[in-house]
C-alpha cells in the first residue's frame, strides 16, 4: 500500500483553504505600482475639482507642459494596459492610447469614461491616494498566481519547524538524470529533501475549486511517479489539499493508488517517516 492513510480519510480531511491573511493584498506591490507614476499623477491634481470648462482648458495647458501625465488615465479607471482595445462614443475600436494623443481626445477620455463627475465633484482628493486604492483592487487578480507559492511557503515553514533541511525550486538536470529524462520541457521540483539513502522530490499545490486542470495534475504527476521511480535513490512524494478536489475524485484516487501522496493534515506521518 502507498499511502498509509485511506483514501476516503485523504479526502475527509481535505481543508476548505490554506490562505492567511497576508495572502490577499501585496502591499508592497500596489505601493509600488502608485509610486511608479506618482510624477503623473502629482500633475493631474492639478484637475481636480474644477469645473468640465476649467477641465477642458487645464487640459490643453498641462499637455503642453507635461503630455506624458496623461499616460497614468487608465489606470484611473482600474486599467493598465494602453494597448488594449476598445470602442469609442461613435462604435469604433481603438486603443487606450489612442485617447492620449491630443488635448482633444484626452477631454472625451473623461468624458466617456465618466472620470469627469468624479473630478469635478470633489469626490477625490489626491489622486496618488486614490490610485493606491486601485492597485489594492486590481492585485486581486494576482491572488491566482499566489495561491501556489503560498502553498510553498507554508511547507517550507512547517520543515523548517521541524528542523528538515530542504531545497526549493530543484531543476532536474541537477539530479544528474540523462539528458531529456523528463522530457523536452526543463522540469523543476518544488523541494527536494535528502534521506540518509532517498533524495525525496516534492510537488504541491492547493485547489480550492474544481477544474479539468485537476485531471491533468493528477495525469502527469501519476506518470512523474512513475518516472521517478526509475531512478536509483530517487522517490517522488506529492502534497497537495483544497476541495477541489472532491470535484476530480477519480482522478485524484487513480493516483492515490500508485503516488505517496499528503495533505496538510497528514504532512506529520511524512516528517515522522523523514526523521527515523
């Protein structure tokens, strides 16, 4: 038997999330990102509050002295890229930056997008403070990509706690394998641990929803495995939790039967086996 914890105990003790509080805003980020046009934007306080006419004219005034500040406009209204496209008051595609270009089309930018009532409203006070504001809600939509690395982060803790040394981010050519072992694609391995006489290599992840991409993970880490085991002191251990999960049950349960597979609950039987 690979694993010595039931199957049905394994999802039984799947854990709804493993996000802490520091998970959902990187502060330093958004700080950042405000900072990196703060020139601009010190520039177009110059807008606020006054009138759509004084707007008009402030405009055409700050274009000519400074035309790059209007560059920061869509990230006003949650938007970063100038490239992108859009349709215009008349139905016609164009580019953010096409709204750049002139005085003229700047003016509609704040009239289409409505940034005009919020400026002259008095709604907003500084714009820099404002801006950090966007970059708090726009980093929401890099919570996907931080999901996995704090995955990483919470097992490198729990090892360091329990006083096993580890590597993190292990390339395979690094474990002196033939060239394309794993195939054409450089793979790198979340931790390595050294046993007295086993260098145990690591995934893991977390899926707090369901997907065909946890039939694929299940897929290719089944023939990882597999693969692994070819190899002369070399075990591949996979640690992986979230309820996600119970939507892949088969597939997660093929892999069961052939992967020494942990989730968060059970990690202590994997240290347990390390330290003796």
């Amino acid at each position: 038997m690979v694993n010595s914890v039931s199957f049905e105990v394994f999802l039984q003790t799947l854990q709804d999330t493993n996000r802490t509080l520091d998970f959902y805003v990187d502060w330093q980020k958004c700080l950042k990102n405000r900072d990196e046009i703060a020139i601009s934007l010190n520039h177009l306080n110059f807008l606020l509050g006054k009138t759509r006419q004084e707007i008009e004219l402030g405009i055409v005034k700050l274009f000519a002295s400074y035309p790059k500040a209007f560059e920061a406009l869509p990230v006003l209204i949650a938007k970063r890229e100038l490239n992108e496209p859009v349709l215009n008051a008349e139905n016609q595609k164009c580019l953010f930056r096409d709204y750049l270009t002139n005085p003229e089309s700047i003016f509609h930018f704040f009239l289409e997008s409505h940034l005009i009532e919020i400026f002259e409203n008095r709604s907003i006070k500084d714009l820099n403070d404002f801006v950090f504001g966007v970059e708090v809600g726009m980093d929401t939509h890099a919570r996907k990509n931080r999901s996995g690395n704090l995955m990483e982060k919470l097992l490198a803790d729990i090892f360091r706690n329990n006083g096993i040394d580890f590597r993190e981010q292990v390339e395979a050519k690094d474990l002196g394998c033939e060239k394309n072992f794993f195939g054409s694609d450089t793979k790198c391995f979340d931790f390595s641990i050294q046993d007295k006489n086993i260098t145990y290599l690591l995934e893991c992840n977390f899926y707090t929803s369901g997907g065909s991409k946890l039939n694929e993970t299940a897929r290719s880490y089944r023939e990882l495995s597999e693969k692994i085991s070819q190899l002369e002191n070399y075990h591949f251990v996979w640690i992986t939790d979230g309820k996600g999960w119970l939507d892949a049950k088969t597939k997660i349960e093929e892999a069961y039967k052939k992967v020494e597979i942990y989730n968060l609950n059970y990690i202590h039987l994997f240290i347990q086996k390390i330290k003796k």
